[in-house]
C-alpha cells in the first residue's frame, strides 16, 4: 500500500524523513492512530519545516496507540 494524502483520512505507512504535502499545503490534525509499532520503535510526525507536531515511542509489541486533539485546537500544519 502507498501513502494516501488525499480525501479524509490521510493513510501514512512509508517510514521517511521527506514531508509527504509541499510547504504551503495547510491542514488540520484532529486525530492521530499508530498501529503496529513494537517495543522501542519511534514515530514522529513533523510538518515540511521540520518541526515536530507529535511523537511516540512504542511500548510493546504490536503497540498501537491514538490520540484526540481538541477540536477547537487542531495541530495545524504547513505541509
């Protein structure tokens, strides 16, 4: 499967350090699911500047973890 950043939701299941939307493609976060990550394995999502937006590290095999952003406080991204 490829990523899939278009329509709702965004479907990201290549690991890589390359902005995955230009700088100037704004969204909105509000919910954010990681699934099959194992004991010690890290994801970080960043927007195309780089800065990190939310990060985890995983607590066991087959972790799986979610957050719910508020929705009047989404995570805005620039990219």
């Amino acid at each position: 499967m490829a990523n899939v950043t278009s329509g709702n939701p965004f479907i990201i299941d290549t690991v890589t350090e390359t902005a995955i939307l230009a700088a100037g493609a704004f969204f909105q976060l509000y919910q954010i699911h990681w699934t099959s990550g194992s004991t010690a394995d890290t994801v970080i999502v960043a927007d195309a500047a780089g800065v990190t937006k939310w990060a985890s590290v995983g607590g066991g095999a087959n972790n799986a973890e979610g957050m719910v952003f508020d929705e009047a406080a989404p995570v805005m991204f620039n990219g």
